[in-house]
C-alpha cells in the first residue's frame, strides 16, 4: 500500500520515514513540507542520503491525496483537522498524531485547545490510537487518532486497574511523568534550547497541560468519573518518558499485575518488569515496560516508553497494522 506523510521534517515524521522505509507492506510515495518544499529529504536528514533522498512536497492536497492510500499527518493542532477531513473524504486511511481527533467531545477539546473544531462531524468516527486497548475498534476504522505520548505511559498501565475496581479512589491518581526535549518538537523555543534545558529539570503545564484533559476523557471510559492529578517534567534527555504513577489500592502486587498482564495477554510490545523500568530500556523501540511495587494502601506504578515511538510514530504504524489485519510488529522490530 502507498504512504504519504503530511509534514515529514518534524521528529515524528523522519521517525515514520524510517519506519515504512523497512515495512513489508508499505510503499513511501509522498512526503510532504511547507517549510522544506523542493528540497530532498536526504537535505534535511543527511543521515538517510541513499535510503530517502525524495523530494519534498507542498500540502497541495488535490495533488497530494492522489499519491497515497494512506496518510500520516505529523501537523500541529488546528492544521491536522482540516487535513484529515479532506483526505477522509476522498476516501483515504488516516492516521493522525496531532491531538484534534483524541477527545470525541466538541466542547471539551475547544475548551482544552481554545480553538473551534472546525471537522468535528469527524469526532464521532476517529478510535483512539492506543493500539492494545482499542484494537477491535481500529480494525474497522479508517480514521484513527494518534495517541498522545504522556497519555500512553499513564493510559496503558491504568485502564486495566479502573476496568476491575482495583483503585480504591478513581479521583485521586498521580502521574508524575517525565520527557526528553524532543517532546516539544524540531522547532527551536527558549524552553528547549540547549542551554535552557541542559543540566535542568523542571515541571511545567501545572494543572494545565492539555494531556490532562485525554487522559481524564480515555480513562473515564474505563471508569466514570476518572480523574488524573498529571504534572509533566522537562527531562534533559533527547527522547523518552518515563512516567511513576500513585494510587490507592486495598489489592495486593500480584493482583495488580495480574490485572495488567491478563489485559496485556500476547501483546508483543507491553512488557511486565520485576526491576525499574528506565528509559534507556526502550529508547528507539515500541515497547512500554511496566513495574509494580505495592506498601500498604499505596501502589507506585512505573513506566517507560520511547515519546517518538511508542508515544507517537510506531504506534501510528502498530495501528496501521491492526487496521490492515497484519501482523502488529510488522516493521516495528
């Protein structure tokens, strides 16, 4: 099948571009850049010269849709709606790994993002692209929203837990989480600068970040009324999230586990940890590790996962393989 890649030059599209390049069933033939249009790919990411020296497009869609049967869209919040309204008309598969088809309520993500949804006849048809949870609903769907990076670290281990009432109290769950610098993309900001961010750690989006409102929104499907206290943390790291969540829990270890594992059955990229999870376990992979550890009433819930691959383009290409019905780790190993 064809691919096409709608804003290539960000970290989450030179990720995908490696990816499909070794994919058994996918053919790259169209990426596209406002910023780099006429340019090689290989110009850009010199690394690839030989393995992806295509040029670069404009976001002509007329053009562009006629390319691919399938597309990736790697573009801000916004940008992404319009995009993908047009191509899912035209009859294509889109997978989307900006935020505007996450939360399939209208007035919650307008309040969140502070823009108008301008697709939102959409909202109602995207499936969450968290690929072990919502598998069944990804096959029969050709739109499918990306799920975001900190939201999989905490979704994954958690949904099982709500699922069979093992915590205690589904209003008060903590999420400290923790993410390499490439979580805030290629273009450059003051907080992400080098010496800005070098030698530093610091919270930030405190009581604000927009993750909060996906995770709340996805967990709550498991458990009514769910709510997550999620503060994020600027690691001085390139890439990955490490994620260490509380909750209050009257279950013992094994029955925490047990609940994940029994939820996680066979899924080749979730992997259970008698040790600490830890980033450099799964940077450049798809793979969320996960640890229990339990003390009295209170249980610390650790994971790990890449936020380029796991948290964005690899499982992009999980859920596209689910989609299509072939095996999940196509391409992905």
């Amino acid at each position: 099948m064809k691919a096409g890649i709608i804003g290539a030059t960000g970290y989450t599209g030179v990720e995908l571009v490696k990816i499909i390049l070794k994919h058994e069933k996918l053919a790259l033939s169209v990426i596209t850049s406002e910023s780099y249009a006429g340019s090689k790919f290989s110009e850009i990411y010199p690394a690839l010269q030989g393995m992806c020296d295509m040029v670069l497009e404009e976001n002509n869609l007329e053009t562009v849709s006629q390319k691919a049967d399938v597309f990736f869209l790697c573009l801000p919040h916004k940008a992404a709606m319009e995009t993908a309204n047009i191509l899912y008309n035209k009859g294509k598969i889109v997978i989307d790994l900006s935020a505007d088809f996450r939360i399939n309520d209208k007035g919650l993500y307008e309040a969140t993002y502070g823009v108008e949804h301008t697709a939102s006849e959409l909202l109602k048809k995207a499936v969450y692209g968290q690929a072990e949870i919502f598998t069944e609903q990804i096959k029969k769907t050709t739109l499918i929203a990306g799920a975001g990076c900190y939201p999989t670290s905490i979704i994954t281990p958690l949904y099982p837990l709500l699922e069979n009432n093992i915590i205690d109290d589904n209003q008060f769950i903590i999420a400290d989480s923790k993410s390499g610098v490439s979580g805030a993309g290629r273009k450059p900001t003051l907080t992400n600068i080098f010496c800005e961010a070098n030698e530093d750690l610091k919270p930030y989006g405190i009581f604000s970040h927009r993750h909060n409102a996906e995770i709340d929104h996805i967990l709550s499907r498991a458990k009514n009324n769910t709510h997550v206290i999620f503060t994020p943390h600027l690691l001085p790291v390139n890439r990955g999230i490490l994620s260490t969540i509380y909750i209050k829990t009257h279950k013992d270890k094994n029955e925490i586990e047990k609940a994940i594992k029994s939820k996680y059955s066979g899924r080749f990229f979730v992997r259970m940890r008698d040790d600490i999870p830890a980033i450099r376990y799964v940077a450049h992979t798809n793979f969320i590790d996960i640890a229990v550890f339990k003390k009295d009433d209170t249980a610390i819930i650790v994971t790990a996962i890449d936020n380029l691959l796991k948290g964005a383009s690899a499982q992009a290409v999980q859920c596209y393989n689910i989609q299509q019905n072939i095996d999940e780790k196509t391409g992905l190993i």
